[in-house]
C-alpha cells in the first residue's frame, strides 16, 4: 500500500502471509519518510539545504483459532528512526483478537493493541512510542441480496495520553466485483468524512481511500493491492 498523508509525510507498506504449523505467519515492512525539512545550523532566513526524516518497522506475525469462534493474533516489531547522521532504535509488540458470536449471525467483534516498547533516545530526546488501542464491530446483515453484500462497522480508536474518538463506516459490494465504501469520524475538529472503492477480481483485491480535512490542511490518499495466490 501506498499512503499520502498531510505535509509531506508518505508511506509504503508491504507484507506477505503464509500458512505453516496450524498457524498464519507474515512478514512485513513499513517505511515512512518526511522529505523536504528545512535544515538550518543557526537563525536564519534561508536554510543551508533540505533532509529527509524515515521511519522503519520490520514485524513477523502469528496467528491463529482459537475454536470456532475466537482468532488471536500477536506481532512483533523493529523501529528505527533516522535524520541526517542521528538514529533511534527499538521493538515493539502489536495484539489483536476477533470473535465471531455464535448467537448473533453475521455480527463480530474486535480489539487490537499496538506498540506496546520502547526506543532509544534520538538527538538526547526521549521516544515514547504512541500506544494504540482499537475497539470494534462489524456486521453483515441477512438480506439475501444474491451477489451482492452490505457490511457496517463501529469503532473506537483511543492513542494513550493523547486523544480518541469514534467512528462509523458502511460497505456495499456490487456483485462481488466493486465494493463502495463511506466512513464518519465523531468529534474529530479537523476531518469528518471519508470515502472509498474498491475492485475484487479472482484473487485481486484493488482499495483506495480519501479523506479530506479541514482548515485547509489538505486531503490523504491511500492506496492499496492485495494479491492472494
């Protein structure tokens, strides 16, 4: 995948899943860079020149069922930060669970934890690494619509010592081939709506999504392939 956010900020991402001792494994790479930062040695009303700040993760992944009803999954991480000749390092662990309830056809709940670690200091500044927390639902109603689906999803995102909120989103596939897709943020000041589709052939699966923000910060882009062979 690949991902525009505001000022400047890009990132790519790329994993690859296998299946191996009753259990999904992955791989995965995740690079993030801000290009064009002014550098300056001193005050100054022009810059000596421009860097470029990257941030790397590399994980390995397992998951697995749990009975029927219960996936559980866990990742584990390397971070590294760089700008100019300065560097940080440091691991991370990620935790997600899905269950599916059995009295509740199509209904489905799911949590996730992330970057539970820590990183070494960058430029004599302390890292404290953003702890995630994921909350949600999704739900696929019984409409007996022949090839074609409708999903609704929920959830709450909470970044510890910073902020939360709430979200909400719907999913229509068009005989299994287009999916459209819609989302609200609540009480986010500075982005609302977004809005994506997405094109599913054989073992092709095509996303993108938009989302535009407010006080003219811009919009992000996000754009995604996912091959299953």
């Amino acid at each position: 995948s690949h991902s525009e956010w505001l000022l400047d900020v890009n990132r790519e991402f790329v994993a690859v899943k296998f299946d191996g001792l009753g259990a999904a494994w992955a791989f995965s790479l995740q690079l993030q860079q801000v290009s064009g930062i002014q550098q300056r040695s001193k005050a100054s009303a022009e810059p000596i020149g421009e860097v470029t700040a990257r941030d790397v993760a590399f994980g390995l992944s397992y998951a697995r069922s749990i009975g029927s009803q219960l996936d559980f999954g866990v990742t584990v991480k390397y971070l590294g930060a760089r700008i100019i000749n300065y560097a940080a390092d440091g691991f991370a662990v990620d935790f997600g669970a899905k269950y599916q309830l059995e009295n509740f056809a199509g209904l489905s709940l799911a949590a996730s934890l992330h970057n539970l670690g820590s990183a070494s200091e960058l430029l004599a500044e302390e890292i404290t690494l953003p702890t995630l927390l994921r909350v949600g639902l999704a739900y696929s109603p019984d409409l007996n619509l022949n090839k074609h689906a409708l999903k609704f999803f929920a959830g709450y995102e909470a970044v510890f010592d910073a902020e939360s909120g709430f979200a909400a989103g719907v999913e229509f596939v068009a005989c299994e081939i287009v999916a459209l897709r819609a989302g609200y943020r609540f009480g986010d000041s500075s982005r609302s709506f977004s809005g994506g589709i997405g094109l599913l052939r054989g073992g092709y699966q095509l996303d993108y999504a938009y989302t535009p923000f407010d006080f003219d910060l811009g919009e992000t882009h996000n754009l995604s392939l996912a091959i299953g062979l």
